[in-house]
C-alpha cells in the first residue's frame, strides 16, 4: 500500500461520529432533523412553563368549575350546593334569562332578584347557587345566608352583619320562612332589606311558602311588599329531587 502523503490524517469508518457521518452523506436531511429537534425541545420547555396553553378545552372546563366552587364556598355557599350543575337543575325560562351576561347584567343593575319557592327538595337552594354563579363570573360579589343562620348572628352583632349585607350585587336568602322571627329579629331584617331595596341590590329569596302566604304574615308585609316588586317569583314544584347518595 502506498505511503500516505505528509501531514495526511486517515480514519477508517467505524471512527466517524455516526452525525457527521448522516450531516456529510444527507446534509438537508440531518439539518432539517436537528431543527425538528430543537422544536420539539422548545416546545417541551414551553408546556413546562405555560401548560394552560396546551390543556383540552375538557380539562380547561374542569379547571374552571373547580375555581368557581372555590370562589363560590367562599362567599358562603355551601359546598353542596357549589357543586350544582345547570345540567341537573330544572328548566325554565325565567332562568334561562340569568344565564345571558348582558341580561343578568341589566337585570342586577335594576335591582331585579327572584322568589324561589316550592315543595322541599325541588331544587331551588341549588339553583340560587348557581345563579350566585353566574354573578361571580362578570367579577361582581355575592352573599349567602342561611335564614335560620342569619337570625343567630343578629344577636351576636347586628350591626356588622347588617353593614356586610347591604353592599353585595347579590344576597342569596336561603330557606326564608321556616324561622320563627321575632321583632328584634325582623326589626334588623328589615334595615338589610330596606338599604337593598333603596340602593337596587338584588335579592334571590328561597323558601317553601309562596309571597302570598308570606304577606299574610303582617310582621312580614313590609319585607315582602319589597321583594314582591323587585322579585320575580318562581313556583318549582314537583316531588323531592333528593336521592340515597352511594356509600
């Protein structure tokens, strides 16, 4: 074999890097892979940093309502009722109407609530849940009280309970008409339902006595005269909605 030429370096194949060896036989080939690669890199890098991005919209939906229970149990809502979906609740057309952003917006500006009322069971807390809902997605505020709740707080601090009441877009009274209430308790109700009604606050009542049954209450009719402008009501009746849960 001759002598190499001076100066000359050999290398046998197997010494190659098989890359140099791909980028010299196929050199748009190897540098189009080796873009591929450092996108996918890039992109890798990118998910890890802002994975919202690449969610499904499944997982974006889920994410969303979990926030919004959060948001909601933190205004006061109870956890059950946090967790109502309008797929499970019934349907009628004055709650359809709560559901479009720029009724309901025009609808809490008027001051405009609504009178759930009907047998137990119906599912008129879950629905004032999910209108509270509804509210907190255009960033206004809520409230929830349970009535029989509200009446033991006036005693231990009417005044900060009736001061923090009076300023929500929404004060969701739930099962209002079950408590015996007697004329302290009224007489501290009554400053609540009266600052809302002069401001346009919206109220959403819940209970199983109809206004007209409420107004015959005479140490009522002030409060409800009130509601009864300013509410639709909404008869949801039917038989109890409750099921055994399992486990």
């Amino acid at each position: 074999m001759p002598d190499s030429q001076p100066g000359a370096v050999t290398t046998s194949d197997t010494d190659l890097d098989p890359r140099e060896t791909r980028k010299a036989t196929d050199p748009v080939r190897f540098d189009a892979a080796k873009a591929v690669g450092a996108a996918r890199a890039r992109l890798s890098e990118v998910r890890r940093s802002d994975p919202e991005r690449f969610e499904s919209p499944e997982e974006s939906a889920g994410k969303e309502r979990a926030r919004l229970q959060r948001e909601l149990i933190a205004h006061g809502v109870p956890r059950r009722y946090a967790e109502a979906t309008w797929d499970e609740a019934p349907d009628y057309p004055e709650l359809r109407e709560w559901r479009v952003p720029i009724i309901l917006r025009a609808k809490l500006h008027a001051g405009r609530g609504l009178m759930l009322f009907g047998p137990v069971g119906t599912g008129k807390s879950s629905v004032a849940a999910l209108l509270c809902g509804e509210v907190v997605k255009l960033g206004l505020s809520v409230a929830w009280e349970y009535t029989q709740s509200l009446l033991d707080s006036l005693y231990e601090g009417a005044a900060g309970t009736v001061s923090r009441l009076k300023s929500p877009s929404l004060l969701v009274l739930d099962d209002f008409g079950v408590s015996q209430m007697g004329a302290y308790h009224i007489k501290e109700l009554e400053k609540i339902v009266e600052a809302r009604y002069r401001a346009r606050r919206s109220t959403v009542v819940t209970g199983n006595l109809d206004p007209a049954a409420l107004s015959g209450d005479e140490k009522l009719q002030r409060i409800v005269d009130r509601w009864k402008q300013a509410n639709t009501p909404l008869y949801m009746p039917g038989q109890s909605r409750r099921k055994p849960e399992d486990g």
